[in-house]
C-alpha cells in the first residue's frame, strides 16, 4: 500500500509541476524570468502580466467569444445528445440498429478537412459564431454513454407514467432527465472543456478578429514567441518596447494561466457527478 501511495504522490507531482511552474513565471517580473532558475516560488513578484493581457483588447475579445461558446454550445449539446439518446433507448424504435451503426461510421471514417469545409461553407457557416455551435452539437460517443445510461433505467418507471397518462416527452421531461443528472453533468463537463479549449475552428473557419476565440488568440501569442527567437535582434528590442515592461514569455505564461484557470476551478465541483455518471454511463455491452 505504501509503495501505491508513494508511485501516485509521485504521479500527482510530475502532472502538477508543470502548471504550477507556469504559474509562477506568470507571476514573476519579466527582468528577473530572463536569469531563469525559477522553479518553486516567484523570485520578485509582479502582476505586470496579468495587468497586460487585461488591457489586450485581443486577449478581451477572445475570452469574451469563448465564454460565449461555452455558454451556448455546452447546453445545447447536452440537449440534442439526451433527446437523441432518448430515442435510440428505445429498443422498438424502427431502425434503431441501422441508425446506430450509421452513426458509429462516422466514428471511424470521414471526408477531411477539405470536404467538411466545403460542407461548413455550403450552409453559410464560415465565418459566422455558429460555425462553433452547430457543429458541435452532435457527438457520437457521448452518445452512446447516454443511451446506455438510459437504458439501465427500470422499465417500470416509465410504464408507470404511460399508465398515470404521459407521452414520451413528458416521459423525456419528467421522468428520465432528473434521472439522468449525473451523465449529463458529465457530458455538459465534455463538452465546456471542449468548447473551452477549441481553438481550430477558429483558426480556420473564422477570418474576423471579433469572432477570434481566446484559445485561437493564444496560439497567436505563442506562435508570435516562437517567431521571436528568429528574428534579429532589434526585432526584440522593438516587441520589448511593444510590450513594455513584460516578456513575450511572462505574457505567454499568463495567457495559459488565463485560458485555464476557470475551467480548472468548475471542475471540482462536478467531481461527484463526474465520477458517478462515467461509471453507471459505461458501455456493458
């Protein structure tokens, strides 16, 4: 017992280090990062970073557009993923085997980037918000976890409400979703974390600076950072006198800290759901 907690101690340090390490060159003023040697504790504190990335309307704009996201696209892909799910419970659904085998293709097989932006641009998505909901709505593994969810559920309980007089919706409504609490918290967490950490769509499917996601703006300051150890040298002294008195490094470190950090602070408090919906939603079968 004493070596298992040791090998996850061990686990928890080397998974954790890392994010804790960025967050202390966040925190650190950018003329004493460059001597490095910063490892547990920031050597002269500053929040001169964080006060920089808060000023950058860029930076504003993109957490403004992924909050957005979240906020819509995580709902909305819980619902059409529980009604569909509903529905393919149903073991006397015509089609049910056709449908579903239909749907785990696509789980395997697809047309490429090239065909499903052809497709994106056909709807008139490209460019738009919606080009970050409506794509994402539909999940085929998180629908599977949810279908076979329900269909762990007693029989009797539905047939229960048929005889008090409820249709399938009021079914779907009243009696299977206060059930399914946990799976769907489970798949809403998913789903946030994926609208959250999105940044490809952005990056390819949108052109506008306003529509720019927060994590597509960060990929900017990295590849930015990257493009800086090439440059000539008074190509670095004119970003230092762009940015001040922050490196291109504390920036990055506190652009991460930014795109992470609230995420990082939902989740225990879907813990319990999380844990519960995973195990009772897996496949059996």
């Amino acid at each position: 017992m004493a070596f298992v907690y040791a090998f996850l101690i061990l686990v928890f340090l080397v998974t954790f280090y890392p994010f804790w390490n960025i967050l202390v060159l966040s925190l650190n003023s950018a003329d004493d990062a460059v001597r490095g040697g910063l490892y547990l504790w920031p050597r002269s504190f500053s929040l001169q970073s964080y006060q920089e990335i808060l000023k950058d309307q860029e930076i504003l704009g993109g957490i403004k557009v992924t909050l957005l996201r979240t906020a819509i696209g995580a709902p909305l892909t819980v619902l059409v993923i529980s009604l569909l799910a509903f529905a393919l419970s149903k073991k006397d659904l015509v089609g049910n085997k056709l449908i579903s085998l239909f749907f785990i293709f696509t789980m395997y097989f697809g047309g490429g980037l090239i065909p499903y932006y052809m497709i994106l641009k056909s709807v008139h998505l490209i460019d738009t918000f919606a080009v970050y909901i409506f794509p994402n709505l539909m999940n085929v593994f998180f629908v599977i976890i949810v279908r076979s969810f329900m269909q762990e559920l007693p029989a009797e309980v539905e047939e229960s409400a048929k005889i008090d007089g409820a249709n399938d919706f009021q079914i779907y409504v009243r009696v299977v979703l206060p059930i399914c609490v946990p799976v769907l918290v489970t798949i809403g967490l998913f789903s946030a974390i994926n609208q959250w950490n999105a940044w490809f769509d952005s990056y390819v499917f949108t052109y506008k600076s306003e529509l720019k996601t927060l994590q597509a703006v960060l990929v900017k300051i990295l590849n930015q950072y990257q493009t800086q150890e090439f440059t000539s040298a008074s190509g670095q002294l004119a970003d230092s006198a762009k940015r001040m008195s922050v490196s291109s490094e504390t920036i990055r470190m506190a652009a991460t800290m930014v795109a992470t950090l609230p995420i990082v602070l939902v989740y225990p408090f879907l813990q319990r759901y999380f844990v519960k919906g995973m195990t009772l939603g897996a496949v059996k079968s």
